[in-house]
C-alpha cells in the first residue's frame, strides 16, 4: 500500500486508539481556532456592518484596507505579533508568547479582516430599498441593522467558514508564536511540519487527515445551520 | 434575539478562553531553551526535559530552531539558555558577552552522503576537505541547508578552509531543516552533508550511503550557554543555569549516552562534560 494508504490508515488508528497526545493536540488546535474565530466575529461583524452603512471621507481606502486584511500572509502576522509579544517588546509585559493565548491573538488578526470583509460584502447586498423601507415603517436603527445581519446570515455564515478554515489550517503564525511546544502550544498543523522534519511520513499524514476531517465537520456543521433553514 | 446571541457568544468564550489562558504563571518558573532543530527531531529533548521539570519544579519552553536564530534569540534576551552546535559562531557571542558559561554536553558526528555511483570519486577519503574539492572541481550536485543552522555553518567553514566559493548550478541551497534537505538531496542523487542522528532516522527514505567519514572537522559538538542578564529585563538566569547544570549532570550524562540504542541500534550522541573542545 502506499504511504497515503498508510497515513489514512494510521490517523484511523490514532483516532480509534484515543491516543492521548494525538487527542490533545486536536482539541488545542479546535479551542485556539474556536477562540479566534468566535473574537473576530465580535469584532468583524460590528465593524463590517457599520463600514458598510456609514458614509465617509476616505471609506473607500478603509475598504481597500480590509480587503487586503483578508489576503493578510500568516507568518508575516506571526513576526510582527511575535516582536510585539517578545519580552522586550511593546507588550512583553504580558509574558503571553508561547502561550495558547498568542496563537488566539495571532489567528484573531488573521479572521478579523476576512469576516469584516465578508460581512460588508453580505450586508451591502441587501437592497438599499428594503433598508429605508424599514426605517420609513419606525424600525430604530438598532433594529434595522438585526434585521439586516439576519437578512444577510447565508453569506454571513460564509463568512464564518472562510474565518474558521483561514485558522485552523495556518501554521507560520502558530509557530512562531505558539513555538510548537509539547503538551502545551502543538497544534495540528504544527505537529504535522514537525514529523515530516522528523521523517515520520505516516504520521504526518495521519495529523493531516485528522486536520481535513475536523474543518470539514465544522464546516458541515456550519452548512447545516446555513442550508438548513431553507429546506 | 440580539440578547440571546450575545448570551450565547459570552458563554462559549468564557468557557473557551480560561482553559487555554490558565492563570498567570510566576515568571521565574519558565525557562526558555533555545536550541537546535536536531536535538527535538532525534527525540532527544523530549526525554531530558520532562526528567529536568520533575527534579527542579521548573516549566522549560524549548523553542527549536536552527543554531543562528537560536542564538540571535539568546542574544537578544528572549531565551535564558541555549543548546547549540556552532562552536566558531558560540565562542563569538561568548567573547561579546551576550552568552556565558559555554560548556560542552555531547557530540555526534556528521557524515557526507551521496549517489551510490559517486560522480566525484569521494568514497573512502579520510579528509573531508579533500572530498568538497572533488565535489566542487566535478561540478557534481550538493545540497546545502542555507539556513544558517549548525549544519550550514560548519559546511560554510569546510568550503573556506578547502578554498573553494560554492556557486553555481551544481550547488543547491533548500532553505530547509535536515529532514527535507535530505529528501532533496535523494531526489536529485546530489551530496550532502548531515548529521548522523538525522540521517539514521532518514534511513528509510534515503538511499544515499555515507562516503566520508570520522574526520575530526566532522564531529558536531553540543554546547550549553546561559543568557547574560543584561540581555534584556526578563532573562531568567537562576533557571538558565539550573538547565545548563542539569544537562551535565552525571545522570543527564548517562541518559544521553544510552539515548537512540533501543531505536537505531547505537547511540546518536556522546556524552562529554567535562571536556574541553582541544580534548575531542
């Protein structure tokens, strides 16, 4: 059998056997991707909403802004994240760099521009008419904007996907600040580079298809809320 | 609906962030280990480190990453020791200051493989020197790290000393660690040079045969340093030195002298406390 054969069938079995290190590294890569992605959507969504709504000067460079933010290279986000985190940098205090914290923090600068973007491209698409017509009918702003966000959660939740799938499947930014550290900053794809210098070819695939088989139930969850409503 | 949302939001993320947080750990129980890749890719690290935080209470972060940054990371104050295998590059941070205290831990030994019909006629040269000129003169194919890790710098240092620039189309730099770098230099059939350990746990992917080896230039020489304080305001010198005096520790010493055996059937290093560099 080839070595992908032996991958699948290797990640089958760490899997089955609940192989404890395999486990945790799995469950650190969900919670530090989870924790990102749910912090940008706090931020993205009011902002993505507001930048879609609001009219002024110089809007459409803060557009350009984000929409480069979503193209934002992971390790570049690692390096400057890091140097600010070094304990001689700006927030060295903290002492947060090779801490499952920092992964969040760097894979939050990753999802935030992609769900901005993707939630003013959603709410812009829901007609301008629509938007007055509830104003005219009493609707508060507040309540406007709900109902938008609601009108728009098909591709919101599009937006949800392409924050989640951008992290979970990033590794230069983990790695610097993350540092892949056993037992407590080794994630997926981390762990994955890290056999393959190894020269463990089998268990890198097999990290590789636990890493493939959790975005894709994450984002079958995900599509189920989405497509589900509609049926 | 807004409100349940936002219910919902808060509580996930207060379920989510406190376990991956935990609280606050007092600065002075962390130790940072910068050190070289090959050291965690022989699995040497993860059998030594767990023995060093039972015995000393202390929580060491190994960042692992070639010999130049981990060095660069020292100087800088974002590490408290280092295991490092440059020994030129070492006594240069030493005289400046930044590091201290360097003393050897172990050796290994590196070896230069190559294709089984060995173009440069290198097979069996006792120097190494020698088998770099022929290399170069054949224009026969050689992968070099280009990383400025441990490995590449002793490969730069062997091109001087054997006169020679390596450029030119034969000479291919991966930019990568040992793991890959070998799978490159297998895939081309060019030379290379590793390190044993690496090359061991390569075997079965590699077919490339050691042609030169046990020369003195060749041997790979592991030297713990602790970080100068006034590197920056949070080095952490007491653990710096508790890991540098464990990693030469009588029984650290034996553990690494028997370390590899089970697996490849010899041990990957040698044990030399004590030594000096003139002594090997």
């Amino acid at each position: 059998m080839g070595l992908i054969g032996e991958g699948v069938l290797e990640a089958l079995r760490l899997l089955a056997t609940g192989d404890p290190e395999v486990w945790q590294i799995t469950w650190l890569s969900l919670q530090v991707s989870a924790a990102a992605t749910l912090l940008s959507l706090v931020f993205g969504i009011p902002a993505g909403a507001a930048l879609a709504l609001s009219r002024f000067p110089g809007r459409a460079f803060v557009v350009s802004l984000v929409n480069t933010g979503m193209g934002l290279p992971p390790v570049v986000v690692g390096l400057f994240v890091t140097i600010l985190l070094w304990r001689n940098g700006a927030l060295g205090f903290l002492e947060l760099l090779y801490t499952p914290s920092a992964m969040v923090i760097g894979q939050f600068v990753i999802a935030a521009p992609i769900v901005t973007g993707l939630t003013l491209a959603a709410v812009q698409q829901v007609p301008d008419r629509f938007r007055l017509q509830m104003l005219g009918l009493g609707a508060s702003r507040l309540q406007m904007i709900w109902v938008l966000l609601k009108e728009a959660r098909l591709p919101m939740l599009a937006a949800v996907m392409a924050g989640f799938g951008g992290v979970i499947s990033e590794v230069g930014a983990s790695m610097m600040l993350g540092g892949n550290i056993k037992g407590a900053t080794r994630v997926l794809t981390t762990a994955t580079v890290l056999e393959t210098g190894k020269g463990n070819f089998d268990i890198a695939l097999a990290l590789s298809v636990i890493l493939l088989l959790i975005t894709f139930l994450v984002n079958w969850a995900l599509s189920f809320i989405q497509q589900g409503r509609r049926a | 609906m807004v409100t349940r949302f936002a219910a919902v939001l808060s509580l996930v993320l207060a379920g989510l962030l406190p376990s991956i947080t935990g609280p606050a750990e007092a600065q002075s129980s962390i130790v940072i280990l910068s050190t070289t890749t090959s050291t965690q890719d022989s699995g040497l690290l993860d059998v030594l480190v767990p023995l060093f935080e039972k015995k000393s209470g202390l929580t060491v972060k190994t960042i692992s990453v070639g010999t130049g940054q981990a060095l660069a990371l020292a100087a800088r104050g974002e590490a408290d020791v280092t295991l490092a295998h440059a020994p030129g590059l070492e006594k240069k941070y030493v005289t400046e200051g930044r590091m201290s205290n360097r003393r050897l831990v172990m050796y290994n030994d590196f070896v230069v493989i190559g294709p089984p019909d060995d173009p440069a006629k290198i097979k069996g040269l006792p120097k190494a020197l020698d088998a770099l000129k022929r290399i170069a003169e054949s224009q026969s194919r050689f992968v070099s790290r280009g990383d400025k890790s441990g490995t590449h710098t002793l490969e730069l240092a062997l091109w001087k000393q054997a006169g020679v620039e390596p450029k030119g189309a034969w000479y291919i730099e991966s930019g990568q660690g040992m793991g890959q770098t070998l799978g490159i230099a297998n895939d081309r059939r060019a030379y290379t040079l590793t390190d044993r350990a690496t090359f061991l746990a390569f075997q079965k992917r590699v077919d490339l045969p050691i042609l030169v080896e046990k020369d003195r230039p060749l041997l790979n020489i592991y030297s713990v340093m602790e970080v100068n304080p006034a590197n920056g305001p949070r080095v952490n010198p007491k653990g710096g030195k508790a890991f540098a005096d464990f990693m030469l520790a009588p029984e650290t010493q034996a553990v690494i002298k028997s370390f590899g055996v089970d697996r490849y059937g010899q041990p990957l290093f040698v044990p030399v406390a004590g030594k000096k560099d003139e002594d090997l």
